[in-house]
C-alpha cells in the first residue's frame, strides 16, 4: 500500500470511529464514538502523557471493586495508547457534585467529571472521566478515606 492510500485509509478508519470533537485537554482530543454512542474516544497523538494508558491501567485495577464506582469505564485501548474508548458521561448539575470524594483524586476541576449509569436499575452516579493524572497508580485504590472536595471551575 502506498503512502498515500496508507493515509487515505487511516483517515476513513478515523471517521468511521470517530463523530464530532467534543472536547480538548493539554494532551487529549475527545471525540463522539460513531459505532459506540454511549462511549467517546480520547486521541492522544504524542507520546509522552501516557494519560490513555495511565486510565486503562487504573480502570484493570478497579474493575469490581466498590471504587469501580467513582471511575468512568474504559472500553478498549489501542496498542500503542494513543486511543482510547472510554464511557461517556453527562455534565452534572451543580447539586449532582459530591461533598466528598476518595483521597486519590488530585485534579477536581468539574470539567473532568460527568455522571454515568453504572448499575442496572439505572441510577446514574458521580464518575471521574480524566483520571490519567490521578494518584490512583501510585497509591492504590484500597483505601476508603475521603477528603473534602474543593471543585474547581476551570
């Protein structure tokens, strides 16, 4: 395959996958999944945030586990990191924010959660849907202590 047909395929596969830009971060573009619409894909086209891979490894960690709750889930990550399709969430209403939250969330700007259904009788929930910058890897998920969350309106 030529260079050019290379890169003509990669950006039909793009579009096949990928809807509207729907958000961007310092190293993540978000976009609607078109083949999953309960989900979104993250790009993330340089290497050197790692933030892809830093929440696949923490959402393998907390599969199952009562903190499983406050993560937003991630669906499939690319070989190389770059994508990943995680769950989309809703914005929350002011009156949807928690008080408190687990000790491990560092970053509590309220643009990086949303509310997700994450039980069958359809209750929706406060998740962290950016958590690639979370001390979840460094000091695990296990404990139970809570911290006053000081939301931040970025």
């Amino acid at each position: 395959m030529s260079s050019g047909a290379f890169d003509h395929a990669f950006e039909e596969a793009f579009n096949l996958l990928c809807g509207e830009k729907i958000g961007q971060g310092m190293s993540r573009t978000v976009f609607e999944c078109k083949l999953l619409p309960n989900y979104v894909v993250k790009v993330e086209p340089d290497l050197g945030h790692f933030q892809n891979i830093a929440e696949w490894l923490i959402w393998q960690e907390v599969i199952g586990t009562p903190a499983s709750r406050w993560f937003a889930e991630c669906k499939w990550l690319g070989d190389n990191g770059k994508i990943l399709i995680q769950e989309r969430t809703r914005p929350p209403a002011p009156k949807e924010f928690e008080a408190k939250v687990p000790v491990w969330f560092t970053d509590l700007k309220r643009t990086n959660w949303g509310m997700a259904q994450t039980n069958k009788e359809g209750k929706q929930y406060l998740v962290c849907h950016d958590y690639g910058t979370s001390l979840a890897l460094t000091h695990g998920t296990e404990t139970k202590r809570m911290r006053k969350a000081d939301w931040i309106d970025a």
